[in-house]
C-alpha cells in the first residue's frame, strides 16, 4: 500500500486485501464513489517489454529501471506465489491429463520456457543480480523463478493503448539532441503490459468492473492514467470483490493463465504427417493450398445447441438461417441438392471442406479436375489475358498436378489458350474450388473421417484413465489436500476405514482439477462423435435414395 500510494495511485472506492497463495492480493468494493472511478493509477508505473527492451544491452535498462524505483519489493511482495494451471503441476498430476490436448500443449509450452530460461535468461539474470549487488542475497536463480515471472505477467497483462512516445524512446541526432517524432503523443500503440494495482483485481468472465485510459486527465484529474470504473449500476456490498476480465482466449490457450476449468470446447485435428501416408497426397495438398485449408478446429459446446442433439442452452431468438444458406449457395451447378441435414451440422466449413479433400477418390479427383477447368478456362474467355494469367496459370497448374494421375493411362494434356476478351473484375476464389470439391464428394467421405478422427481422439483419452464414469467415480471419492498438514490429518483420520471401496482419494487440488477437465474433454468428445456418426448415417441414407 505504501509503494502504491508513493507511486500516485489513487483508490478511491475499494481496498487491497489478501486472498490466498494462488490469487495474492485482490481488489475489494469499500464504499460508493460519485464519478465510478474505484482506482486511478498513472501508467508511468506500467510495466512492459519495450519498457524493459529500450536498450539493446538489457542490462543498463534494467538497472535504471530498478534504481529509478519503478518495480519495488513490496509491489512483488503482494503477487502470487503459486498458480494453479498445468505448467506448475508435478509430473504425477500431469499424468492426469495423459490423452488431451492439453498434455502435450503443456509439454511443449515447459519444454519452450525451459529453453528460453537455458539459452537466454539465466545468464541475463545472473548479470543483473550483479550489477545491481543483490547476487548473494537473492542466491541462485532457478527455472521455477523463471516461471513464477512468466505466469505473473501473462496471468496479469492487459493490452494497453499507449502514445508512441512511452513506447519508444525519444530518438537522438548526431548532436544528441532529442528529436520528438512528428505527432507521436497523438499516434497510439498497443503494448501487452502489467498496471500495478488494477493488476491486483481477479479474472471472471462476466465482471463487476472494467479498465479505462485517461490520456488527457479530464476524467479523473489524473493525466495519462488507467482507471477501474463498476461495469454496471448495481448495489455492491461492502468487502465484495471486484474483478476485470483478462480476455477469453478458449479452454487450450486459457489453461496456462489460470486454474484448470471444465472444458467449454475440443480441439479435433488431421495430423499434418499423415497427409503424407494418404493416396496421392501431392495432388490433394495443392488443392488444399488453393482453399487456405484448415487442419484443426475447435468445436465449442455451444456448437450442440444447433444439433441434432441439442442440450437445450440455445439462446432465444437464435437459429441456422446464415448455416443453410452458405450450403445451398455451394451447388453452382445444381447437380448436388442441399442435404435435409445441411441446418443441423455443428462442424465448421472450412474444416469439412478440409476433410472432403483428404478423404477424395481417384474418380472424385479427376472430376474435381475436369469442373476447375472448365471454370478457369471460362475466366480466361471472360477476363482475357491481361491482368490475370497469373492466377489463371496458377490454379490450372494445380489442377493439372491434381488430375495428372487420371489422365495419364490415357495421355490426355491440359493446354491454356492465350484468349482474350473483354475486362471485367472476376476472381477465381477458394469457394469456386470448395463449391466443385462439396459437390463432386459430397459429405459421406468427411464424415467418416471425423468420425475416426474422434474415435481415436476418445481412445486416447479414456486409454490411461477410463470411461468419464470411472472419473466421477474418483470425483465422488476425491478428499481435497491443501497442504502437507492436510495430508497427515486426512491420512490419520483414514487409518480407521475398513471399507476400501468407500475410502475416499487423498489428492491435491491440482491433481482433482485435472480430473474434472480430462472428465469434461471425454463428454464433449462423445457429444460430438454422436453428432457425427448421426450425420453420417443420413449422409449414406440420402446417397443411397439418389442412386436407386
């Protein structure tokens, strides 16, 4: 409190109390304020990386930095000492998540920190304990030292709008007179950075306040400051607390910002190296390249409401008009009606038309093929030569490559008249090649092969661990440990059960969150290999009643 209030912050209608190990301290409601404004902090006290990156040596930057007083012992004091997301669980609690994505995102995201810590950062650190003579009492630095500033700052930055001016130093000419450049107070950057004491407030999705920048000082008396102001008109009670929202970033990315949640999406993927074990594979990944293809997609649980299968949280007024519309636009030719189905997929486009790709036939192919030629010899007759022969060469190259298989038993060529025509603004688009790849194939190919990728991706997870009823099993039995004085008082208290299959699962919080997220991962996962193997199965029907 006394660093802040040395520092020019102002808290005007709450106060700073301790919350616990994992959260530190937060921002807690104290008594009404006429204008809103709770707290007012002037962002000179913002810390950033251009901030700290102004020198290209580091070190005398930071120095200054410290010596300036910016960044204080008490400030660090009132931060958290520990986090609940996967990159500070123990190797037994990791193990827990063995079969989601975010196991091996968690592997990867340790396995990058660790290498930034060895290649760069340790020697950094060393050499700023140094010069600042704090080597001896902050002894030797550690990786979990490094992961402890990694989690506080991006667990606590806020995408602030600055003027270029804070961002950049002021630049020098030859004489070493400063140089102001033209406007930069009036131009702004955008700079991810920590505000202390709104930094303090508490992530939730749906908060009680909200961050402002005040350049001028109009608002608050305070020039170029942040302030918090109450999100809504509401009575607050005394001692409640205030949180901001730090952005929703989806289950996957979220994780590594804060404790684990019940999962709200999956992650579905092609693996990038099988492409290379599929039938012609250099023919499907050009067309592929034409659509800017994408290989994973996150379904969201919110997707279900939409579906066959809906869980009923659908908000009012809400419905699949833009969805079947889209589908029924892709027929050009009308060859392929739209499927009775098309308002009930719950799959994104742009992955099943990845899908539709991988899973193509020779035949299908060649069909493809022979459709794009004819709509690129077209553009040539309307659009001529000039200005668009790239383009034109271009995609015919790819469909020449794509259809060279089929056509080669027969010797057959593709050939580009130079012919020339009137101008007039047409575009080969992704969506001329997607529209001829959903009506050759239609969607029975990308259906079976969502369904197998999801199969596979529920095999993983319920490999190491079970069914998700074996997870609610362990939830039911599942007695919470804080701490190490928890674990002696539980584990004494136990001694004098006999019944081993009601004993309750001595297990950390961290251990418990892992189990509730692997849990949610395998339902969602079910729930949506239902949607599929359902859309599936009317695909085959409605193939099957057009081929009689």
């Amino acid at each position: 409190m006394q660093w802040l209030q040395a520092n020019g912050v102002e808290l005007r209608g709450c106060k700073i109390k301790w919350c616990d190990s994992k959260r530190g301290f937060g921002i807690f409601f104290e008594k009404d304020v006429s204008d809103g404004f709770m707290l007012v902090v002037p962002l000179d006290l913002a810390i950033t990386p251009m901030r700290v990156l102004q020198d290209p040596l580091l070190g005398p930057a930071c120095r200054a930095m410290f010596e300036e007083g910016d960044v204080d012992d008490r400030y660090l004091d009132m931060l958290p000492t520990t986090f609940g997301n996967p990159l500070w669980f123990s190797d037994d609690e990791l193990q827990e998540l063995r079969g989601t994505t975010l196991y091996r995102a968690t592997e990867l995201q340790k396995k990058s920190l660790l290498s930034l810590y060895e290649t760069k950062v340790k020697d950094i650190v060393k050499e700023l304990l140094t010069l600042d003579g704090n080597s001896e009492m902050y002894g030797e630095v550690c990786f979990e030292d490094f992961l402890w500033a990694n989690s506080v700052f991006w667990t606590r930055a806020l995408n602030i709008p600055m003027p270029r001016s804070y961002v950049f130093p002021e630049m020098q000419d030859d004489h070493g007179s400063c140089i102001p450049e033209a406007d930069e107070k009036r131009e702004t950057v955008w700079v991810e950075g920590l505000v202390p004491g709104i930094d303090f407030c508490n992530h939730d999705l749906k908060p009680i306040a909200t961050w402002e920048v005040d350049g001028t000082g109009l608002a608050t008396g305070v020039p170029f400051s942040m302030y918090l102001i109450l999100a809504a008109q509401s009575d607050l009670q005394n001692d409640q607390e205030i949180s901001i929202s730090y952005g929703n970033k989806g289950n996957e990315i979220e994780v590594f910002d804060s404790p684990l949640l019940v999962p709200l999406q999956i992650e579905v993927h092609y693996p990038a190296e099988a492409m290379n074990t599929i039938s012609l594979s250099e023919s499907k990944g050009q067309l592929l390249e034409v659509q800017n293809a994408e290989m994973r997609c996150l379904l969201h649980k919110t997707f279900l409401d939409n579906g066959f299968f809906p869980l009923g949280t659908q908000i009012s007024g809400e419905d699949n008009k833009g969805k079947a519309e889209q589908v029924c636009n892709y027929s050009w030719s009308g060859q392929r009606k739209m499927p009775s189905y098309a308002n009930k997929l719950v799959f994104p486009e742009k992955f099943m038309t990845t899908l539709r790709t991988i899973a193509m036939q020779e035949e299908e192919l060649y069909k493809v093929s022979s459709m794009l030629e004819e709509i690129v010899v077209v553009v040539c007759v309307e659009v001529g030569i000039f200005g668009f022969q790239i383009l034109a060469f271009w995609v015919l190259e790819v469909v020449a490559m794509a259809a060279a298989t089929c056509f080669a038993s027969s010797g057959a060529t593709i050939e580009v008249a130079a012919l020339a025509g009137p101008e007039r603004e047409r575009e080969l688009s992704d969506t001329d090649v997607q529209s001829a790849v959903w009506e050759v194939c239609g969607d029975t190919g990308a259906l079976q092969l969502l369904v197998d990728l999801l199969r596979v991706k529920m095999m993983n997870l319920e490999e190491s661990s079970g069914t998700d009823e074996d997870d609610l099993d362990l939830l039911r039995k599942a007695l919470i440990i804080d701490d190490q004085e928890d674990s002696k008082q539980c584990t004494s208290n136990l001694s004098t059960k006999t019944n081993d299959s009601e004993e309750p699962k001595l297990m950390t919080r961290n251990k418990w969150s892992a189990i509730v997220y692997r849990r949610g991962q395998k339902q969602l996962t079910r729930l949506f290999l239902q949607e599929a193997e359902h859309a599936l199965q009317l695909s085959l029907n409605e193939e099957e009643v057009t081929s009689c």
